[in-house]
C-alpha cells in the first residue's frame, strides 16, 4: 500500500515576511486527508527523525554534528536561509526520515510520497538555499546501503538546478542525476549533472514538455535505475515569484504524467518529493502539489487492481 509521509506539524520559528511558504505544508495535509483517497490512519505516517548515521550517507560528521548542536557559523545559515534552532534541526531530520520512508513505500507498493523533501541544495559540508541535508541522495544509499538496490536515478524537475544534489553524486556512477531548470536561476554558479537540461527564461508548457519527452528516455536507459526519486517542484509556474519560467497548472500535470509514465512503463519503483514552490498565493503552489498526489494516488490505485 501506498504510504505518504507528513512533517509539516515541526513547523520553523520564521522572522515576519519570510519568504519560505511554510504554510503549504499544512495546507497539502489537509488537502491529502480531506479528499477522501486515502485511508488515514494506514497511510498517512509520521516518519522518523533521520540518525546521524543515515545523514551521514551523503554529509561531513563534522557538519552534521555542528548543524545539530547549533555551533554552525552565522555565514553558514545566512548561506541556507533559515535562522538556526532546534526545532529546524528536527524538521530536517523528519523530512529526511521520511524520504528514505518513500523509498521503503515505493519498493513496497510502486510508489512513496514525502509531503515535504527535494532538498537539493546541500552539499556534503554545508547547505544553501533552504536546504540542510540533501534527502534524495540520503534515502537512495540507504536503499543500496541495505542492498535493496543497486542503481536509481534522481529526476530534477524544480526549477533551479540540483546543485548539491550534482555535487554528491559526482563520483558515484551508481546514481544518476538528471536536472532540467532555468539557466539564468538560482544557483548562479551551477554543478555538473549526468545530464542537465538549461531553460530559457519565460520557457512555456509545449517547449518544456518537449524537451521533458526528448530526454527522459534516456535518463532510465543510461542510467538502469531500480528506483527514482522524483523531485516534483512547483516553481516552474508562470505565478511563482523565484521561477521565471511560464509553465501553466495544466503543462505541470502533464509534465508529472511523463514522467510516472515514463517509471511505469519501465517498471521503476517511484519516490515523488514536493521541492520547491513560492507561488505569490501559496493555494497556487498547494494546488500543483496536490494534483501531483494525486494523480499518483490513481496511478497506485489502478496497480493495486491490476495485480493478481
């Protein structure tokens, strides 16, 4: 059975007018419980708190133990974004926790979901932009660390490149990284990805979703992944105030329909994580999200009824 991981009640102390929507989080809960797909109380779980052992699988001791004691550097967190405190520390660790959750999910029943994760911009010794621990590449090695699996890929679809993400897996032919963002975007220094896909500022729905069909064969063909992890982010929306691109609500859903079509068709277990989105009205990033879910949530439903 489907199992979707939430984290959004260890909620940030923010300064007022933060930029991070928060809120969304609860938001995509509420719109998870109130729709009447699930079975609350079987699938809707409370993950675990990542160890520094599983953290460990793709950072520096030294910056995860600095991290949770609060010894990191001011410049340090002025590179994340984020003030430090204890309760960020958790959130963190819960986020992760519920990644490698999804993986356990997808090897389970096809597919896991993590109502929060995509944290792609951590590196091994520091984070940067909202992101402390990087949770793909933590839940697929402990799925390798287990020998659940060999190989997986990790399909970027945020609208700024998977920089720390690119960084980590560098070395690592066992996991590939594919990322498809702005090329004028956040990060401005960007890493190298097995394969990265730069777009055009203003790009709309019949551009990005062809340049989505031409090279998404090739990620599960080159890499021969077990599993993918899916980073589902909302900012590619015309409203969304980081992503400078034009992409509609509409071209986002058939931008997730390629690419679980894509893992179906190849037989790949599935890991969908919500990334990024800062839409100006966070109902519009919670509504993207959403159709996400839940277009998984049927794709998991007919499976269920097909298998004998």
């Amino acid at each position: 059975m489907l199992k979707l991981f939430y984290t959004d009640h260890f909620v940030l102390p923010l300064p007022e007018g933060h930029t991070f929507p928060m809120s969304k989080y609860r938001l995509l809960r509420e719109r998870v419980v109130n729709s009447g797909l699930i079975q609350i109380e079987r699938q809707l779980i409370l993950p675990h708190a990542a160890t520094d052992e599983e953290l460990a699988l793709a950072h520096e001791i030294d910056y995860i133990q600095a991290m949770s004691r609060g010894t990191i550097s001011e410049a340090d967190m002025k590179r994340i974004g984020f003030p430090w405190s204890p309760q960020l520390v958790e959130r963190s660790r819960r986020s992760n926790g519920a990644t490698i959750e999804a993986c356990y999910s997808a090897l389970d029943s096809g597919y896991g979901i993590n109502l929060a994760g995509g944290t792609h911009h951590a590196f091994r010794d520091h984070g940067e932009g909202y992101c402390l621990f990087n949770d793909a590449v933590i839940g697929l090695r402990q799925m390798q660390r287990e020998s659940r699996i060999q190989r997986a890929a990790i399909i970027d679809l945020d609208v700024h490149q998977g920089n720390g993400t690119a960084a980590l897996c560098r070395l690592d032919p066992s996991l590939f990284t594919f990322s498809m963002h702005g090329e004028k975007n956040y990060p401005l220094r960007k890493e190298t990805s097995d394969l990265d896909i730069e777009l055009a500022d203003g790009t709309t729905d019949q551009e990005y979703l062809d340049h989505l069909e031409d090279h998404l064969p090739q990620v599960l063909e080159k890499s021969r992944a077990e599993m993918v992890v899916y980073l589902a982010g909302a900012d590619p929306f015309e409203g969304d105030r980081l992503g400078r691109l034009k992409l509609s609500k509409k071209g986002l859903l058939q931008r997730d329909q390629m690419v679980v079509e894509q893992c179906k068709r190849n037989g790949v277990p599935m890991v969908i994580v919500m990334a990024g989105g800062y839409a100006h009205n966070v109902i519009d990033t919670v509504d993207i999200h959403w159709q996400t879910i839940q277009y998984v949530l049927e794709q998991s439903s007919s499976r269920s009824l097909q298998s004998p």
